[in-house]
C-alpha cells in the first residue's frame, strides 16, 4: 500500500514537501515521481541499511525549494520493488496548489487609521 500527503497549499517562494510512504519490508525499492502523468527526473533509490529507523526506510519525500506556480500540479509517487520479484505500486497522488505570493514591496500595509472626533 503506497500512501501519499494529501493536497499542498503552499505560497510562492516557500518550501514545501511531499512524502510518499509504503508498506511491506523490502530490501531494494526505486521511487519514482510523476507530475501530471509525466515522470519526473527524480528518483530516488532506498537501500534499508540495519541502523535507519523503520519509517525512514519506507518514506521518501519529494521537496521544493523557492517553489514557483510552474510547479503547482498533481504528483504521483511510484514505489518499485526490485528484489526478490519485480513489483511496482503508485499512490492517490497529491496536488500542489501554488499561491501567488504579495508583492510585500508595493502594498500598502493592511491596517486601518481610525481617527476619533471628539465633540465638545
């Protein structure tokens, strides 16, 4: 069973992370990412040594950094076993939603002046 973060709302600029995580002990897994149906360049392979923790052994996390709106779209992560047999599986998916960021430089500060009359 491969499950994937749920959807990402992330600004402009910032970091953000996507973990995909599988069940079963293997001892060679390939992770693969898809965005929109397309693999990606990325891969990364996880090779269980005795002293990692469990969980880092069956995660693998796709991260951004600086992201840009080009990057907004939906990944698939695709774990696949190639030691004993050949098997591959796929996650849900998880969509990045890319949020233009403010431009801090020209907006104004959102804060209101309340001017108060004093009537005598």
């Amino acid at each position: 069973v491969v499950t994937q973060t749920p959807g990402v709302v992330v600004a402009e600029g910032a970091t953000a992370h996507i973990t995909c995580c599988w069940t079963g002990e293997f001892k060679k897994t390939r992770v693969n990412w898809l965005k929109n149906h397309t693999e990606m360049s990325v891969s990364s392979n996880t090779a269980c040594q005795g002293s990692l923790q469990k969980e880092q052994c069956n995660c693998a996390t796709l991260t951004f950094s600086r992201i840009t709106r080009e990057d907004s779209g939906h990944y698939i992560c695709k774990v696949s076993v190639e030691v004993p047999v050949y098997v591959s599986a796929r996650g849900n998916g998880t969509v990045i939603t890319v949020m233009a960021r403010e431009n801090t430089d020209d907006t104004p500060p959102s804060y209101f002046l309340i001017i108060c009359f004093h009537h005598h």
